[in-house]
C-alpha cells in the first residue's frame, strides 16, 4: 500500500451545445432583460493603445461546411506584450485593454469578428520571443471539449520564422494553418481573415495545453 | 536551492487527462462526427499566454443575476420545481478557487429553450430566461436559486432524449482552465441513456457532473437544494524551478 496523493480530477468537459448564447450571449439573441450587456461582446475600447486591427473568419466543418453555432473566445496580450488580468508578473499591462474578447458567429453567415489591437509579443518559458499571437477558444454543439487555437499574423514572417512553435520540424506541413491572411483593410484599419478548419485537409493546429 | 519562501503554486498546470474528459469524437453524438478535429493535438507547455486570464470583478454582477426564478419574470415567478444549486470550484488540488466566474443555462421546467433554433413543442415560461451567472468566494462558493430544468428530446437518433441538466461555463485564474460542462441531477435514470453524457469514457468521470441533493440546504417549505462542486485545473508548485524566472 501507499499513501493517497489525494488530489482531485478535473470536471470533465461537455459540449457548449446548441444553446451556449442563453448563457453567455443572452442579449445577441434577444434575451434582453437579464444583463445590461452580452460580456465580451464590445469591441476593444478606444482608448487602448496600439494598431487598431480587424480579426474576421468562419469555422468549417470536415465537410466543409460553415459552424453558424460556434462561439469564439479571444485571448490576448496588450500592444506592449503584456497581459491584463491575472497570472502577468511582468509589468501592468494597459489598463484600457481588457484583452479578453467574446463573439458567437453570426447565426446565418458564420462570419465571427473581433476589434481588437495587435498584441505585442510575449516570451516563451525560455525566454525566447514568441512572435505576436492571440489566442482563440472554440466550442459549439459536436465539440466535446473546448478547442485552443493561435492566430499568428502574416506580416510578421520573420518573427513567426523564430517562434519556438514555428521551429518545431514535425508540423512543418500545417503551420500555415496557424497565420492569417491580410484581407485590406476597413477605414484605415487592418483585417485579418483566419479561418478555422476542425477537420480535413486543412485543419488547424488545435493545442493541448 | 534555499528552504524559503514556501512554494507557491504559480507554475504550468497540471497535464489534462484526455482520457477522463470525452474524446472530441464520439460517433454516438452524431454532430462530433465532423467538428471533431483527427490529428494530434498539439502538446504546448504553457508560456504566458495559457497561463494568464482575465478578471470578473464582482461589480458586474446585478441582484438578481444568481436568482432564475426572478432575473426575467414580469408578471409572477418562473414555473417549476423550485431549487437552489450551490457548491464550490477547486482545483485538483482541492485549493477553492476564488474569483470564478461562473455562467449557466438551461431549459425551462418544460425541458423548452428560449431560444430561436429550439423547436420542442413544450411551453415557453413568459417569466423564464433560463441563464444567471455568480462569481466564487473567497473559499471558491457560489450558489444560485432556479427551477429544475425539464428533459428534451433533441435530434441525433430519432428517440433520443436528453437528461435533465444545467450548462455551466467556469473561468477560473488562467485561460488553461477554462471549462464548459453541464450538471446533471441525483438519480435520473435518462443520465446513462444520453449519447453526450456517455461519451465520457469512465463512470466516476460521469459521476463527477452528477449533483447530489442536499437535504441540509434546502430552505424548509420552499426551495430544494442540490449540491455541485466543480474541479478545474491544479498547477504545479515551484518548489525547484529550473527556468528562467520573470518569463
Ligand atoms: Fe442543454
């Protein structure tokens, strides 16, 4: 016998189901007497500092067809590199920045889209630089356990080149699906197009992380 | 190293046991057959990114954001058997989680969304929303009063039924643990008949999203009470560390 390391398991994970925005979107599909407003909901405020920029896409399934369901979550680090919230010891990061944003795709479209500003980059463990990324959560009905994604940006080739994941050989063949293509820009303000793919030919890298 | 300050558990989190949370395919559930993804996840030890998250603050909570009875009525309460759901978020450590943000939603005591896409023929309650949100405690609590949501049919066979339930959407301190699941009821023979819940491949792992009733925090003549506790991620301590601290 042995002693117990007593420790406790994790809640397993279900699906989001068909109905995620009750909970998490009410007023985006007309629940309107609950919250004041959806949480996330709101673009980047003004008065964050940095490239303002436009993250836009759709998620497809194995079949190719387009998630009108799914709801995204994007995390990301202020213009500086840091992070707003818990777990940044660095440094305050800026303090008009939320850097946590919510949107579920469009009911007929699944188009999603953030306004946010470009992140800064943030070391990796060893103290590397990894390149500009936001990171984005995906779930929806069929999706047992939430999915992790990165963004990387187009316009940084040599930045991602040196990312500690960009240099890992074995996913040479599918890192492109980690960049997103510039798509002009609206206003003055850059849009990128990052599509997801959870399945097929093109599926995204998805972490465990 | 030296024998001080008392590790703090501020390190990666622990590794996630795919094999204790369902696969993302489970053909039984027939909408996972195409959304689920067929390579390798990609292992990534967390760097800043996953092990940051943001703040709730509990100012953005309303009154009545922990009260489904009472968050969208107009004209009298919400139907249905009346409840409270209340326990703690931990981690694998058994540490409380304070600060928690916790979303939930449901059906109606009818098993009936209120939803576009809901198409079930049972009721629409006029004094039901069916979602609230609470944010933990110092000791990582949090509870809520609603009523005990109907099961429903849904389609994936051409019988197939969904057990009662509430969904919970859980951030705790970092974006590596952030979770959605969904609670089911003490002694609901539909829980081992559901294709979702059975996609979980152990039956501890499904008991652990089986509430248990809490005669003990019932309110007396009122309100029944369930009790769920909600386990997310634990994190390493850095008792040795042997990286660059600051990054
Ligand atoms: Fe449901």
């Amino acid at each position: 016998m042995v002693q117990s390391l007593s420790r406790l398991k994790e809640s397993p994970s279900q699906t989001a189901g068909p109905y995620v925005h009750i909970g998490t979107t009410p007023n985006f599909i007309g629940i309107n007497h609950v919250y004041a407003q959806d949480l996330g909901l709101a673009p980047c405020p003004a008065a964050a500092k940095g490239q303002r920029i436009i993250i836009t896409g759709q998620v497809f399934d194995g079949s190719g067809a387009v998630l009108r369901d799914a709801l995204l979550e994007l995390w990301q680090a202020d213009a500086d590199g840091l992070y707003p919230g818990r777990g940044e010891h660095r440094g305050a990061a800026d303090p008009n920045f939320p850097g946590w944003f919510r949107q579920p795709v469009d009911g007929v479209s699944g188009i999603y889209r953030f306004e946010t500003i470009k992140p800064g980059a943030v070391p990796f463990i060893d103290g590397r630089k990894m390149a500009p990324h936001v990171t984005l959560w995906i779930v929806a009905r069929g999706i047992n356990i939430g999915l992790h994604t990165r963004m990387y940006f187009p316009d940084e080739a040599a930045a991602n080149e040196a990312d500690p994941i960009f240099t890992r050989f074995e996913l040479r063949a599918r890192l492109a699906t980690l960049v997103a293509a510039r798509d002009g820009e609206e206003d003055g303000v850059p849009v990128y197009r990052f599509d997801i793919h959870l399945q097929g030919d093109k599926e995204t890298i998805f972490f465990d992380i | 190293m030296r024998n001080a300050p008392a590790p703090n558990h501020n390190g990666g989190f622990y590794q996630r046991d795919r094999a204790w949370h369902p696969p993302a395919f489970t053909p039984n559930y027939k909408t996972s057959v195409l959304r689920s993804p067929k390579h390798a996840l990609l292992s990534l030890n967390n760097t800043l990114s996953e092990m940051t998250g943001p703040v709730f603050g509990h100012a953005m909570l309303g009154e009545l954001d922990n009260d489904l009875i009472r968050n969208y009525a107009t004209t009298g309460d919400a139907i249905g058997p009346r409840i409270i759901v209340h326990g703690r978020v931990l981690d694998e450590d058994g540490r409380p989680v304070p600060g928690a943000l916790l979303e939930y939603w449901q059906a109606n005591a009818g098993g009936r969304y209120r939803h576009k896409k809901e198409s079930y023929l049972a009721a629409i309650d006029p004094n039901f929303g069916g979602c609230g949100r609470s944010i933990t405690d110092e000791e990582g609590r949090y509870w809520f009063r609603t009523i005990k949501p109907g099961a429903y049919p849904w389609p994936n066979g051409v019988n197939d039924w969904r057990p009662a339930h509430i969904h919970f959407s859980i951030f705790g301190h970092a974006f590596a643990q952030r979770l959605i699941t969904q609670m089911y009821f003490e002694g609901d023979p539909m829980i081992w008949q559901c294709p979702i819940v059975m996609g979980i491949p152990d039956k501890a792992a499904v008991a652990q999203l089986v509430a248990a009733l809490d005669r003990e925090a019932t309110i007396p003549m009122d309100t029944l009470a369930y009790k769920f506790d909600i386990v997310l991620r634990g994190r390493r301590s850095t008792m040795f560390e042997n990286r660059m601290e600051g990054n």
